[in-house]
C-alpha cells in the first residue's frame, strides 16, 4: 500500500515538474503580453476620467487583482476609490451579493460617485459598469494597441478580445479590509480546528472585494436592488487559506489537468471550482501532517471524488458562501459529461499512476 502511494507521489511531482511548471511558465507569458494591453487601455480611460485609476501593478513577479480563470481567459479587478458614506448591507436575500447604501441621504454629495446613487440611496453596480464599459469602448479606438484589441459585444461586463486569443474582463470593484460579510459569519466552522485562530483573523483583516458583474445567481430577477447589487468575491482571503503543505501543488495539478481534459462543451468547470475543493478538502483534513508531500496523492484523489460527488449532484456551495452555488446555470448535460470525464480521470490516475506521462 505504501510503495503504491509512493509510486504515486513520485510520478504526480514527476507530472508538476514537467507539465504544471511549462502551463505556468506560459500563463505568465500570456500575463505579461495581456497586461501591457490592459495598462494601455487603462491608462487612456484614466485620461478621460481620473476617477478609474489603474490598480493593476506588478508586485513579486504577480499581478494584484488579476485572476486566471484559464490560460486564455482573464479577469482584473479595478479597485475604486472612497467608499466611505455606504454601508454594506448583505441581509441573504441576494445569495453571493451585497448592496452599498448610502449611511445617511445627507451624505450623498459627499460620495466621489455621487451621480451613480439611485434614488433609493444605493450606489449601482450596473450604473458604475455602464460608465466604465462606455470609456473603456472609447479607450480602445484611441490606445496603442487598437489594432489588437476588440471590445466584446453583447455582455453588460467590460470585456476585451486580444489578438483573437485571449479575453479578459476588467471589473470594477471595491476593497474591503476589517469587515466581514454576514453572510459568511458561519465561518470557520466551530467544530473543525482548520485553519486555526491565527490563521482566521489573518484572513478575516484581508477582508473581500465587492465587484461589479453580473451574478448569475440574480439571472431573470429584474428588481432594481438587484440590479445595483455588488458580487462578493474573496480571492485573497481563499489564496491565504491555501499557503503551506501540498495545497498549491495539489492546486496547479488539478488546473492542468482541467485544461487537459476537463475543458467541456458548456463551460461546466473552471480552475475556481478547483480552488474551492482545495478549501473542502483542508477542512476534512485539518491536520498539517496530512498536507505532507508524502500525502498528495491522497489530497488529489481526494478531491477528483469529491468533484464527481458534486457534478453528479449537480451542486458545489461556495466556499464562504455556502448558500450560493458554483454550477448554478450549467446545463446538466454538461455537468454529467464532466462527471464522467473527471471519473475516468480519477481511475486512470488510481491504478495505474504512469499513465500521467500521456495525461
């Protein structure tokens, strides 16, 4: 049993050495060529209107508030200014989102946003991504790449298409540092000792974003609450979580091998839904020693079950955000296509680990 496990281990770190490594050495190829684009047509909106200030800086060889979603799609989130006169509201009735509420109607020409506030007194996420998208439109005809960049239609998110490649969407957004959503107060869970005291109040002081985008989870709701509402996202906080042990090889393993095999007609997974059962699986192994390297094999397996357990049942609850969840959306033909790719997958890997090298 043992010598099986090893067998494994050697041929998984053998897999993250040759494969994990040349897909990350080419995404940050791909970053670097993206990201001068982006800078650019930032730069021309920042001209046009200084309130959108590019947040997108180069820190430790990564890019603050960029995500890969996968190795040709790209989001960066464009951190705002002054949210100081709202309050956060994230009652529930909006599962994924909040609305910023102006603290006192006196207080509504004291906002940098001010003409973004509804009548109700809430800043609109729609409204601010309306403004933005129009200058970003603008910026794109005038900045230096315009030959290689093209605007995409038919979506209220601002998104580019560069060199015919690549699509990556800017979202605006607001940090928030020191507070932590209602929604997610279950957080950590009392009766599990991960991630321990320490390590929670480190993530708790990280805070979350709040961004403009659409949310699926309000797809055919037309009120105008939701309309305005602002998407919670937490990837700072979840990138935290997954320092130390195996976590973030057992991570790049499992986005490889999604861009492998697992890139499906209607788009079912995304390297997201492997972050989050990343997070799972820490919970139901909470000691470090079982995030030794000796324990990847069992980490990964782990989790490819657990991912066809959630195809299979149709659902996979976002990790902070338990009541939202990730597949909402998908077609069910697609999510069952993946389930039984992902189980050949699993097996494969399981009894017979060399089988890796063509993988």
């Amino acid at each position: 049993m043992i010598a099986a496990q090893a067998k494994l281990v050697y041929h998984l770190n053998k897999y993250y050495n040759e494969k994990c490594q040349a897909r990350k050495a080419a995404v940050a190829k791909t970053i670097r060529e993206v990201c001068k684009v982006v800078s650019d047509v930032l730069k021309e909106v920042e001209v046009q209107e200084p309130r959108f200030i590019s947040s997108l800086n180069e820190m430790d060889n990564r890019y603050e508030g960029l995500e890969v979603v996968s190795p040709t799609e790209f989001e960066v989130v464009l951190y705002l200014n002054q949210m100081g006169v709202f309050n956060f509201v994230d009652d529930g009735s909006l599962p994924g989102c909040a609305v910023l509420k102006l603290s006192d109607g006196r207080k509504r020409s004291m906002s940098l946003w001010v003409e973004f506030i509804t009548a109700s007194g809430y800043l609109s996420a729609r409204k601010i991504r309306s403004r933005f998208q129009t200058l970003v439109a603008q910026a794109v005809d005038k900045c230096s790449y315009r030959d290689v960049v093209k605007m995409v239609a038919d979506t209220s998110e601002v998104r580019l298409r560069i060199r015919d490649r690549y699509v990556v969407q800017i979202t605006p957004a607001f940090k928030c540092t020191g507070i932590w959503p209602r929604s997610a107060a279950h957080w950590p869970l009392p009766h599990i000792p991960w991630p321990g005291p320490n390590r929670v109040a480190e993530v708790k002081a990280e805070g979350f974003n709040l961004l403009s985008k659409e949310c699926h989870s309000l797809a055919g709701k037309q009120s105008s609450a939701e309309s305005d509402a602002w998407v919670l996202q937490f990837a700072e906080a979840e990138n935290r979580l997954q320092m130390g042990g195996c976590r973030k090889k057992c991570l790049s393993i499992l986005k490889a091998l999604r861009d492998r095999h697992l890139e499906l007609p209607g788009q079912p997974l995304n390297s997201y839904h492997m972050k989050t059962l990343v997070s799972y699986e820490c919970e139901k192994h909470p000691r470090e020693a079982d995030w030794d390297e000796a324990c990847l094999g069992d980490r990964l397996n782990g989790i490819l079950l657990q991912l066809i357990s959630c195809l299979q049942c149709r659902r996979c609850p976002h990790y902070f955000l338990p009541n939202l969840d990730l597949f909402q959306g998908k077609p069910h033909s697609a999510l069952e296509n993946a389930a039984k790719q992902t189980w050949r997958l699993a097996r494969e890997i399981l009894t017979n680990p060399k089988s890796l090298e063509k993988l």
